[in-house]
C-alpha cells in the first residue's frame, strides 16, 4: 500500500502521541495529528475497526492529508474502536472533554451511535455520520450501500450460471450499511433460480468468524453443493478461501466468491481466478468530502451540495464493480495500488496470465 507507506513517513514529523491535555494511555487514547501545533481548531475523527484495511490505510490518512491542505489550524484528533462499542462511547466522551469543534463518527454500532450524536450536539458539537449512518446526525456521507448489495449478487448470479446454490455470509447486524448490503443481495437473488444453501450474519465482520462458518457449513454440504458464496466484504471472503481451501479444495477450483472494499488481498485473489469479484469504494472522494465538510464546519462555513438520506443531508457516492477484466481501469487506474503491489511475489505469473503486468 503505497499511500500508507509514503503518509506514515509525511505524519511522523507532525504526530504528537497523547500531547497536551489528552489523557495518559488507556482504551481511549487519541493520537493528534496537528497541521502546525497550535491546535486552534480540533476535529476528532472516530473509525470502527482495523481488520478491514480501509480505515487505517485509507479512510484516515486521506482524511488528515485533506485536512492539513485545507486548514493550517487544525488538527485531527484520532481514534479507533477496534469494534467495540464500549470503546467507541468512551472515545466520543473523551472527545466532547477535548471541545472538539466538529466530530466525523463511523460507528461501531449504527443504533446506539444516535445517543452519541445526542451527547455530542448537547455540548454543541455537530456530528458528520461518516460512512455508516446515525439518525439525527448533522450530515452523513455514504456510498450506495443498497446497489453495492445488489452489483455483489448480480455479479454471483452471473458467475453461477443464472442457478445453483451458494452460502451467504452478511456483515455485523450492528452496522446499518450491513442491512442495505444485505437488502440489496436479497431483492437480486431472491428474484433469481439461485437457492441460498444457508446465511450467516457474521456478528463483528471478521474473517475468523467467515472462516469457521464456512468450515462449519462444509460438515452439512458437499464441496460439490457449493456453486458460489456471497461475502459481503473481502474479509469475509479471505476467511471463506481459507475454510475451503483448507477442506482440501484446489486454489484453482474454488466457486465464485464476491467480497467488497478492494483490499490488496482481494485484488490478488481476483488477478488469480481465486475471488470472482469485489467492489471498490473510492475511499478518496469520501475521506476528502467528509474533511472539507469537517473543516467548513470548523469554520462556520455553509454546507452546500447535500442530498436527503433519512432527514439528514447527505452526500452518496457510486460504489464500482472489479473483476478480473476491469482491474486494470479501475483501482490502477485510479493510483489506488500500483500494478507493482498487485503483482509482488507470488502474483507475478497470475498477473501476467491476466494481461495485467
Ligand atoms: C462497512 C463498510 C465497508 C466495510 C465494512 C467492514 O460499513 O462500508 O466498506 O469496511 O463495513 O468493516
């Protein structure tokens, strides 16, 4: 990940760990990322969790990168939840007591994130809902969450041949963009000759979880009874490679297997015929949007542009469809990864047998 790599290099002269009155180390600990130092304008950004390597790989430093080009006096104040709800109130807390001038929260959980807002607006603090939305937020910033569902299913009823049967691996029940994904899958393949053999809600997204679902799943199904497997995120479908693969299935006989986020791995699998297809979200124009908005806001800026989502004024983005044919004008084309990364190692022959290098 090349923008990780040169952004950890750019923020180690300006990150200042715990400074100031930020609290000593503990669950909660923010990590300050100021412009200049001097802190006149503070905006807290709050990620969910760290197994899906867009957050720390893209989300933020794209966002802080945005942030320091707009405004000289600002800092960012971060910090991750690593799934945990608990944590993230605490977070929350920790940044009303730092009189944040305006939050960016991607909840852990969607529900009990409209009580944060609550707290946050009672101390005069506007809440963006950034990617996941939160009721009664000031603005949200998405992207099509019901059409990534339904591109996901449209993709796997095609790869299968129109009929068959397939497991169904959903996102955490407490992340309000796991119901759109689902939704969207469902009005696809329920209106479609594909039988879902058996659905799993996979409580916190994880790829460990993925992994034994489907381990479980291979003890009442045949490998053969498997024709395809909707995943709704490249997680879950790297927990779902490893549990077939690890049954004995051949790398180069695995079913169609959808995913979401374009991480590295997933890109790698779909150069090398081992995922059918992901869907890649351009993090930039999502960060960036959410960090003008942020900082507008900071500066008693008008918001202009908005659409309604939900009684809350909202920018949706178009969410885009990778397969094996489209890598090439899509996340390369968009200097999302170099062909160099996509192809290192093991993935030099894949790639080159993909036209890609
Ligand atoms: C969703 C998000 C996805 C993916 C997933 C797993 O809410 O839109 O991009 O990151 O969470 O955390």
């Amino acid at each position: 990940m090349a923008l990780s790599i040169r952004r950890a290099v750019a923020t180690a002269a300006v990150i200042v760990v715990g400074a100031g009155s930020l609290a000593a180390c503990g669950a909660n600990d923010a990590q300050t990322d100021s412009a200049d130092g001097d802190g006149a304008k503070k905006i807290a950004l709050l990620l969910p969790e760290s197994k899906t390597t867009r957050y720390e790989a893209f989300d933020r430093p794209l966002f802080e990168q945005k942030v320091a080009e707009l405004c000289d006096d600002c800092e960012v104040v971060y910090f991750n939840a690593d799934q945990d709800p608990a944590k993230q109130q605490q977070q929350v807390e920790t940044a009303i007591t730092e009189q944040v001038d305006v939050m960016v929260l991607d909840p852990v959980d969607g529900e009990a994130a409209a009580g944060l807002v609550t707290s946050s607006q009672d101390a005069d603090i506007p809440v963006i809902a950034y990617d996941r939305f939160i009721a009664g937020s000031d603005y949200y910033m998405s992207f099509d969450n019901a059409q990534v569902g339904k591109l996901q299913a449209e993709a796997l009823v095609e790869a299968v041949g129109g009929s068959g049967s397939i497991l169904m691996l959903n996102g955490a029940p407490t992340d309000p963009n796991a119901g759109q994904f689902k939704e969207g899958a469902h009005s696809v393949l329920d209106s479609s000759d594909v039988e879902i053999l058996a659905e799993y809600d996979n409580p916190d997204w994880s790829p460990e979880n993925a992994q034994q679902w489907t381990t479980d799943q291979l003890g009442k199904f045949q490998p053969s009874e498997i024709n395809g497997v909707y995943a709704a995120n490249d997680g879950q479908a790297g927990g779902v490679v490893a549990a077939l693969t690890g049954a004995g299935m051949a790398r180069d006989a695995l079913p169609p297997i959808t995913g979401q986020d374009a991480e590295l791995a997933a890109i790698q699998r779909i150069v090398a015929g081992e995922q059918y297809m992901t869907i890649y979200k351009p993090i930039k124009v999502e960060a960036e949007k959410a960090a003008e908005v942020a900082v507008d806001i900071a500066n008693g800026e008008e918001i202009t542009g908005t659409t309604d989502f939900e009684g809350v004024d909202s920018f949706i983005f178009d969410p885009i469809i990778v397969t094996q044919d489209n890598v090439g004008d899509t996340v390369v084309a968009d200097e999302f990864y170099t062909v160099e990364e996509i192809c290192a190692g093991a993935y030099a022959d894949a790639c080159q047998a993909a036209g890609l290098a």
